[in-house]
C-alpha cells in the first residue's frame, strides 16, 4: 500500500511541522572511530507496516517510476550523500541493493506527542525504489524496530521529500 494511503500515516499538513537536516559527515566518521554504529528499522521490509513510497505525486501511479529523480530531488535538497562509502568516484564494487543513502536528522515542531522531538531517518534506493529507515546511533550492531508512528512519519516524510518538487525564489524568479 502506498504510505500516502496508510490509515495510521500522518496527512500532509502533519509533516509541515518537521524540519529535516543532514547529518554532517564529521559527525558520521566521528561517531564511527569512536566505535558507533548506525543501525536501522527498515520500513518499507515490515511487513506489519506493508507501505511503499510511490515516486509520483499522483498517488495511483505506477511504483515502478525512476529512482533517479528522487536522488535528483534529494541532491537539491541536501546535496551529495555524506555516507563517505557513498562518494562519487569511489570503488562501488560492494555494492549491490542501493547506490545512495542519506542520514537526516528530522526535527518536530509541532505539538504532536505522539513522535519523538528529534529522531534520525536514512532515506536510500533499494532495488531501484525508495527505501527509509528510523535510525540510531548504538554501541554495537544490533536490530531494533521503531514504533510504528514514528516508522509511518518518517517513510511518509522520505516519500514527500523525494516526490514533491522543491519551491524557490532566486532573484526574485520563482523556481
């Protein structure tokens, strides 16, 4: 089911109350030589979720549409990934479901207690389609799975950013 369409995902409006940052790449090598490990709820494999980010603004569209504009989106947004693996011109050889992935950190503003005041997201291409996963920061490599509020707002919030053109002003042209 596409997570637009989800009974427990937050409306749109919802998400207006989240601002989402990239995490500085010193921050991810620093937490990783201090023996850190990022570890995720991958959220679009849960299967007691069933969601799916479609890449249209049209939500009866096909979920099969290009991955590519979605990192087209995202490097507009955040610019390029800041995973060091993930370096452009880089040995990509180990790779073999995602090409790109982003650490966010997601900030809410609203008054919803429902959600943490501050969580991380990845947002990545698996197998050519949109993945996010709620993130932490853990002593060891161990999995965990996130409430499934917190799961829904950010596969929701990940779909929006990668789906919904970006609106802008740049001397005083509207873009």
């Amino acid at each position: 089911m596409d997570v637009r369409n989800h009974p427990d995902a937050p409306d749109r409006d919802a998400l207006q109350d989240i601002v989402v940052e990239p995490v500085a790449r010193e921050e991810i090598r620093s937490r990783r030589a201090d023996g850190e490990v990022l570890v995720e709820d991958d959220v679009r494999e849960r299967e007691d979720l069933n969601v799916v980010a479609q890449l249209s603004g049209r939500p009866d569209a096909s979920e099969s549409e290009n991955i590519g504009v979605a990192l087209y989106r995202l490097v507009q947004l955040f610019g390029t990934p800041q995973f060091p693996e993930y370096e452009a011109g880089g040995d990509i050889s180990w790779r073999t479901d995602d090409t790109f992935k982003y650490l966010l950190r997601a900030t809410h503003r609203g008054d919803q207690a429902e959600i943490p005041d501050e969580w991380l997201m990845t947002v990545y291409d698996t197998h050519v389609r949109l993945g996010a996963s709620v993130a932490e920061w853990r002593d060891e490599d161990a999995s965990f799975t996130a409430d499934a509020k917190l799961a829904l707002t950010t596969f929701a919030l990940a779909q929006r950013l990668a789906v919904d053109p970006v609106e802008c002003v740049w001397e005083e042209v509207l873009y």
